[in-house]
C-alpha cells in the first residue's frame, strides 16, 4: 500500500466530517419546521374551535389486505371511520345509539329490536334500510363469509325485518354480549358484497377515493354523512410503513401526521419530542398472557401450575422486555371494568420460594425440562419469555423457547400443540362475558388449552359463566364472574402479564384524534389545528 | 442472435412450467393452513371446513394444480385468498415500482462502480485504491436498513431535501416522484457498486497482465485506448455475470428497503403472500421471480456478444 503518511490524518477528518453529517438529528423543537420543505411556521394561534378542512395521513404500519369489516386482522383498527353498526360503544363504556337511533331487548332477552334513523345513506347513494341489517346478519351467520364476526353471534338465530326502519335479531338464548355483537354490526350495502374486501363501502364519514395497494389508501370527506358537520377533515390518507423506525422519522419529518405501532422502547424518546404526542388505547381488553395445556406434563398438575404462576415477575418483564411501558396486570378484568374482583388482587406474588415449594410437593423438587411456543418469530412475546425463563430456570425449570412464526403458530395453537405457550389473549367487549365466552384463554368451550367436559373442575366454572351469561342482575352477574375468576387464578392455567394496548403518536396540530373503546381509530371529530 | 434469442425464449416455457409444478408442490408443503389463518382462533370447525372448501383446498393437490395450470394458460393466475383481488393484476401494480426502483439501483451501482474500479486497477495501492477499498468494507459490513434510516435522517430530517417515504404517482408529481426514488435506489446501488467495484478492480488487474495488452501498448497505442478497448472490454465479462445476477435480486423485490421507505415493490408482497399463506399470490408472485431471472439472465447471456465478438450464439 503505497499511501503517503500525511494523507492519513486528511482521511480520518474526512470519515469524521462524514459520520457527523449523517448522525441523526435532534428531534425537531419548537419553531424548528416539522415538515419537509417548509420554512419554520410562527406558533398557530390558540385554536378557537374545530376548524373544517384539511388532509390527514396517517401511517398504521402494515398494508391493508382486506377492507371487509367482519375481517379482523391487518388494521382492523381502521373499520370505523368508512364502515358504521346499528349501535355503538361510548366513551363511558356503555352503549350508544347510533345507525339505529334506539334499541329495546324483549321481556324475555331473546330480542333485541333496532330502530334505525331514517335518511342515512351508503357512500354509493343509496339509502340503508332494515333489509341492510338483516343481510348483515345473514353474512355473518354465513359460514363462508361471517369471518371473525361471528363469534360474537353464537346464539344469534337470525334477524326480521318489521319494517323499512324496525329489524329484530332473534337470539336462542339470553345473551348479555349480543349489544357487543350489534356494536361491530358494521353494515354495508348487499351490492357490494362481492367487492368490499378492496372497495369498501358503508356510511361512515369517509368514503374510498382510491387504494393502491402497498402505496395508499385515500378517503375523502363523505359529502351526505348523515352526522350534521361532521366529519371535518377533506381528506385522509393511510400510507402502509411497515418499519417502525422509519414510521417514527416520517412522523417527525412531517410526512405523516400521525402512526400507530410506537415500539415500547421508543415510546419515552418521542415523549420527548415537542410536537408529538403520545397516546395509548385503555387497557382492560386484551392482554399478554403465558397459558399452560393442561393436558400436557407436568402442567396436569395444579400444584405445577400455580408455582408457575408464582415465578412471574412482572416488575422485572415491565423494565426489561417493555421498557417500563407497560401496564401490567395479574388478573384479566382491569380495574374499569365493573366485573373487577379487588378482593383478588395479589393472589399471586412473585414468589420463588413459594414456587419451589410447591414443586416439591407437585413431585419435582428439582424441576423439569419444557418447551414455550412463542408467538412470533421475535417481538414482546419472545422478550416477556425471555424474562420468564430466567426466573424459571432459578427454581429448576428449563424451559426452551419456541419462537414460531405466525401461520404456524395459530395452527400449533388450535391443534393444542404445546405444553405452555406466549400468548395475546382477551376479548374486547363491553360485558365482561366476552372473557369467558370469547378470549381463548378462558372459555370453556373450543378450549386450546387441554380443558374439557372431563377436567374434574369443569361442570362448576361452565356453570357459573352460564348462569352470569344469561342473568340480567349485574350484581349477581359480578358475584358469579369473581367466581369464575378464582377458578381461573387456583387451577392457573391462565397467567395475564400485562395489558396489550395501542401505542400511537399524533403531530401535535392533529387535534381530537384516539381510539375509541373498541380500539377504533376515531375521525368523526377530528380536525387540523394548522 | 436473433435465432438464439428466439430459441433461448421458447425454451423458458418448458422450465416455467417444470418451475411452477415444483413451486405449487413447495408452497403447499410449507408448514401452514391458509384457512387456519384466515379464520383466525376463534373460528369453529364448521367454518374452517367453508374456507378450506372455498379456497379448493378440500381437493386432491394434482386436481388443485391441474386447476390452476387451466386457468393460467388463460391468463388467470386466480384471486387472493384474503381479498379476492386478481393476483395478476396486484403483481402487475407493484412490477413497475420494482422494475424502475432496480434500474435507478443498477444505474447507480454502474455509475459509482466503474470509475472506482477502473481507477483502483490502474493503480493498484494508490490513495484512490484505498478509499475504494474502504468504500467496500464499509458498503458491505453497514446493513441496508440502517443505511437507509441514516439516509432518511439526514436527507429528510435534517436537509428536508427528500420524502422519507412513499412513491408519489409520476403523473401527477415527476418532480417528487424522482426524489422519493433517490434514497431506495442510493441504499440499493451503494451496496451493489461495491460488489461491482471489486469484481472490476480484480478482472481488470488480471487482463492488464496479460500479453496482448503489453502487444497494444508496444505497437505505441494510446493508453486510454489499451484501457478502453483492450483491458475494459476484457475485464468486463464477469463483471456483467455479476451485474446481471444482482440485478435479478433486486428485480425479485428488495423486502428491507421497500419497509423502510414504504416503497410498494414486489418485495413486500412477497412477505405478504407467505405471511397469509396466499398460495395464488405466492405461486404467481414465485413465477414472476423466476421469469424476471430468466429474462435477466438472458439479456446478460446476449450482451456477452456485444463485448466480447468472439462468443458466438448459435
């Protein structure tokens, strides 16, 4: 190598000029531009009111694939700003009248009668009547097409129409989660059965101008919403950036206005940033959770299980594998919900002495060798795993960890193929059935987890869920769910770790834009402070 | 050569249709039930057996191939499982993306690698061979995603001189639409203008050993001539192999930088296809993969003629 020596010193400054003009740069202060190509804007002035007009883009993460409402998958978050249902859920967690501008159950609750408003139009011109919902029901109730939808119409028969504005769902037994099914009765015009999976229509306040898939998604203002002045934005667009980070730097670049899916470790940091802010959806729905097969050795054993549940530390999994971000919790109602069990609280302590305890008794005072199916090849199931397995192996148990990619982890899952697995279980719904008749951790039937007309405890946790299913006296209902929930907790089989929520960040100029309690992302009332 | 061509073209039928028999086989062994997915856990065995039976997976897998080899000799690849979209048409909206996305790469890739290479081989040792070493050690040890995030950090945050994402319609926005395109092909070409840089230095230090060159030198030919004519044009046989695989890569889809900056190629929906198990959108998007090679590999094929006339096709 003949290089000459005084050309060495000139070659480090010039790497060195070169990696810090490529650092990253601070996030963006206050009257620093926000935007690509715009000049630093003087502070907008204190806003008055909800102002009309204006696009907003949002990025959700990954592509659409299916814009089919009974569909819940990829940005099922983004159903309600483009589809609507009869009713829906408000924001104190009841129920509000909405396509259908009041609803009655019959004496016996096996009825319940909507009444739709009159005037209400699809984005194709055509008014929505009662022969809407009742094909809506009948796609549901149809195998081929009621898609995740229908697990939350199991008892529902079927729906009459009475008349042009008046339908009745027919349900075979008293169900207290049928307002939480109708809620998600996202209505759209039989004529575009066939197209909706990629042009959807229904009678929400933004209607399709186009997807081009992979690039983005255009709604425009609906101009015959039936919501007088809503919504108040022209126009919002929907960009697919499937990488997190750089999700984060076209936020603060300002190409986007607003994302879903703040990786937890990078929640703080945009905290920070003036201009942003961020948000998350409430807890109480869904939650992590490591849930063991009964069925499966040792964790037959009650004794097994509940020393498992002993070794969660759930302080250490908040710091290490949600960087402190999470909200963490040991029993699957949260405390908003009026079917919370206080008296439970602390049920279960991080204990390894007590779990060792009751190894020994279970029959392995040295432990035991075992295999965790994770969801995912890496992300939050993995790391909350990681911890776990840490804690584990301190009382003997080795447990090796399975990441496994999603399509065969939900076979896997459903073919009960794994001793214990990292799971995101819950069911979001209103009327605390939807644990125990919805989330796979907890119902009694189409069970993953090894439980079955057999398992000793079976015939007293199937009846008390029944009994609170079909009670209409709330304060019966929560005696007979706090129940339900001690079985839950003794037999173990079910350990919540910690709330899954929606983390998203919003430009600070974005103003009244959050998920709603059903996790919608909610537009009617949004509006661009500049 | 336009007989070999024609040849060379006629030929790829009998090993697209030998190529899509084995993909079908593959794609159905891999671990997954598209139903299972698509339904999701909490769908009942009723509905499982619906969505099986509506996706044709009920039949026997030589009825399930002979179906779809009916169908695409019509130009019917089939629909997506998920959304019903053609899956012809969803490849052929994300083909040109990917198609100008590898062009604007290799054109870069050429532009950086020749004269880096060319210049590290005529003076092998010198300050211009050392940068061009280093430019490679570097290009191949910084992961494209972090570049491309370093990239957008300084060129859009910073500078605000290019969308940090996005392909805006070229229609609609030429202007934009060519910036959005610089960043996706800067961190694709860098990477490849490496590879090609090497490959040019080390070809190019071989030929320029050889006897004819000291013959073209002593016969008083100007050295930019030798260069040109006698060493380049020799060196660049394996130079164009390697082009021309790499730009078969990149004409596959180039998964990291198309998530980064959210540029709708072939490459995401790939990930899309496996993901969902969307066997019609796999087995067409693999289809399109192996031709795009085939294709490549035959301009490469014919454009060894071009520089070296002694190859002759017959």
């Amino acid at each position: 190598m003949a290089v000459k020596k005084w050309l060495y010193p000139l070659i480090v400054l010039a790497l060195a000029l070169a990696v810090a003009a490529c650092a990253p740069a601070a996030p963006p202060s206050a009257g620093e531009a926000p935007s690509t190509g715009q000049a630093a804007a003087p502070e907008p002035a204190a806003p008055t009111g909800p102002q009309p007009g204006g696009t907003l883009t949002l990025s959700l993460g990954n592509d659409f694939v299916t814009f089919d409402p009974y569909f819940d998958e990829e940005n099922a978050n983004f159903k309600a700003p483009i589809f609507e249902a009869p009713i829906r859920i408000s924001d104190d967690g009841g129920f509000e009248p909405w396509l259908a501008e009041s609803w009655e159950m019959s004496d016996d609750g096996l009825t319940i009668t909507l009444h739709l408003r009159q005037g209400i139009k699809f984005h194709n011109g055509r008014e929505l009547t009662a022969d809407d919902v009742v094909w809506a029901v009948e796609r549901v109730l149809d195998k081929d097409k009621g898609y995740h939808l229908s697990d939350r119409f199991t008892t529902a028969t079927g729906a009459t129409k009475i008349d042009d504005y008046t339908v009745a769902i027919n349900y075979s037994k008293v169900a207290n989660s049928a307002l939480d099914g109708i809620a998600r009765l996202y209505i759209l015009p039989k004529e575009a059965d066939e197209t909706v999976a990629t042009q959807p229509i229904g009678t929400g306040p933004f209607m399709l101008e186009e997807w081009v898939p992979g690039d983005h998604l255009t709604l425009v203002k609906f101009p015959d919403y039936w919501r007088e002045g809503e919504p108040y934005l022209d126009k919002v667009i929907v960009k697919p950036i499937p990488d997190p980070q750089s999700r984060m730097v076209n936020l603060l670049a300002g190409s986007i206005d607003g994302l879903w899916g703040v990786p937890l470790a990078d929640k703080a940091m945009l905290e920070q940033v003036e201009d942003v802010v961020v948000d998350e959806s409430p807890p109480g729905f869904s939650f992590y959770a490591f849930i063991m097969n009964i069925q499966e050795k040792p964790f037959d054993n009650q004794l097994v299980r509940q020393a498992m549940n002993y070794a969660v530390d759930r302080d250490k999994i908040n710091q290490l594998a949600f960087h402190g971000q999470a909200n963490m919790t040991m029993l699957p109602y949260a405390p908003t919900s009026w079917a919370y069990p206080a008296d439970l609280e602390g049920f279960y302590t991080f204990d390894l002495d007590k779990a060792k305890a009751l190894l020994a008794e279970a029959g392995y005072p040295d432990g035991f060798q075992t295999q965790m199916l994770i969801r995912g090849a890496a992300g939050p199931y993995l790391d909350m795993a990681q911890v776990y397995q840490q804690d584990l192996a301190q009382i003997g148990v080795e447990m090796e960890l399975l990441p496994t990619e999603i399509p065969q982890y939900f076979p896997k899952l459903i073919g009960s193929e794994f001793a214990i697995v990292s799971h995101g279980t819950g069911e979001a719904t209103v009327d605390p059935s939807g644990l125990f008749e919805g989330a796979a951790c907890c119902r009694p039937f189409r069970n993953f987890f090894g439980i079955t007309e057999d398992t000793t405890w079976f015939p007293e946790y199937k009846a008390l869920i029944d009994k609170a299913s079909t009670s209409l006296d709330q304060e019966e209902r929560k005696a007979l769910y706090h129940d339900a929930v001690k079985i839950l907790l003794e037999q173990g089989w079910t350990i919540p770790v910690a709330w899954r929520q929606q983390v998203y960040a919003l430009k600070s100029h974005v103003q009244g834009l959050r998920t709603d309690l059903d996790g919608q992302i909610w537009l009617n009332g949004v509006w661009l402070s500049q | 050569m336009g007989k070999y061509a024609l040849r060379r073209l006629a030929q790829m039928a009998p090993a697209l249709f030998l190529v899509s028999v084995a993909v079908f086989m593959i794609i159905h062994l891999i671990p997954g039930d598209p139903a299972k997915i698509i339904a999701g856990p909490n769908a009942t065995d009723e509905q499982l057996a619906a969505l099986t039976r509506q996706f044709g997976l009920d039949r026997p897998l030589w009825e399930q191939y002979v179906t779809w080899l009916g169908n695409a000799l019509t130009g019917n690849l089939g629909h997506s499982f998920i959304n019903n979209y053609p899956v012809n048409q969803m490849i052929a909206l994300r083909v040109p993306a990917t198609l100008e996305l590898a062009l604007a790469a290799t054109f870069i890739a050429v532009i950086i690698a020749f004269p880096l290479g060319i210049l590290a081989a005529l003076r092998p040792g010198s300050l211009v061979d050392l940068l061009s070493t280093l430019f490679a050690a570097l290009s191949f040890a910084v992961p494209g995603f972090w570049l491309a995030i370093l990239l957008i950090l300084f060129f859009s945050l910073r500078l605000q001189w290019l969308p940090p994402s996005g392909r805006p319609d070229f229609a609609d926005q030429p202007v934009e639409h060519v910036k959005a395109l610089i960043m996706p092909a800067l961190t694709l070409g860098i990477a490849l203008a490496a590879k090609l840089a090497r490959y040019l230095r080390s070809a190019m230090l071989d030929v320029l050993d050889r006897d004819y060159v000291r013959t073209a030198r002593a016969k008083g030919l100007q050295e930019r001539a030798v260069i040109v004519r006698h060493v380049l044009r020799n060196a660049l046989i394996p130079v164009i192999t390697v082009l021309g695989l790499q730009t078969g890569d990149l004409l596959s889809g180039a998964i990291i930088v198309e998530s980064v900056f959210a540029w709708p190629g072939v490459g995401r929906l790939t990930v899309q296809a496996i993901g969902w198990r969307d066997y019609a959108l796999l087995q067409a998007d693999v289809l399109y993969i192996v031709l795009a090679f085939m294709v490549i590999n035959l301009l490469t094929d014919l454009t060894y003629g071009f520089f070296d006339p002694r190859i002759r096709y017959q």
